[in-house]
C-alpha cells in the first residue's frame, strides 16, 4: 500500500511539471507512475514546449512549432522558413517575428 501511494505522488509530481512545461499532464503522470525517480528526472529535464519557435502552415494557416515537418491539421510537408513566429513565451513578453 505504501508503495502505491509513493508511485502515485511520483506520477503527480511528474505530471505536474510537465504541464507546467507546456507537455500532457496525462503522460507524464504514466511515465513518472511507472518508473519513479527516472520518469520524473526525465520530466524535469524536458524543453519547454511553450518557449519554442512556431510557423504558420501555408495549406491552412495553423501555427505549429517550427521543428514540425507536417501539419497536424491538413497533413501539407512543411519546409523549414526563413522567419519563425515568436513562441508563447515571447509572445507574452511582447516580441512578434524573428529572423532566421
């Protein structure tokens, strides 16, 4: 019983960071539940999904991050662009377009 509940608060540790980190609460809460200590060092040592470049999908518009090779929307092959659009974080601090 007690290593339940240890697996459990490692598994909402791990989930907790990353969603904070801008990831799936749901996954790394498995991750971390099923190998304890590696799952949640794994979760603190993952980037930051919101500090990420993104580009506009020529085909539909979405914007996707920039490491992306296909649309998740219309499935169109993205190359890489000359300017990315600012990441969240950026976004929220006031930059808008970085040259590439």
């Amino acid at each position: 019983m007690a290593f339940l509940v240890i697996l459990l608060c490692f598994g909402i540790a791990g989930g907790i960071v990353g969603r904070l980190k801008g990831s799936s609460f749901f996954i790394w809460f498995l991750v971390s539940f099923c190998v304890p200590f590696i799952g949640l060092a794994c979760a603190l040592l993952y980037r930051w999904d919101n500090a990420e470049l993104r580009r506009q999908c020529p085909g539909c518009g979405k914007v996707v991050k920039i490491h992306d090779a296909l649309c998740t929307r219309c499935g169109t092959e993205l190359d890489f662009p000359e300017t990315a659009i600012a990441s969240e974080v950026q976004m929220a601090r006031g930059r808008r377009e970085i040259p590439r």
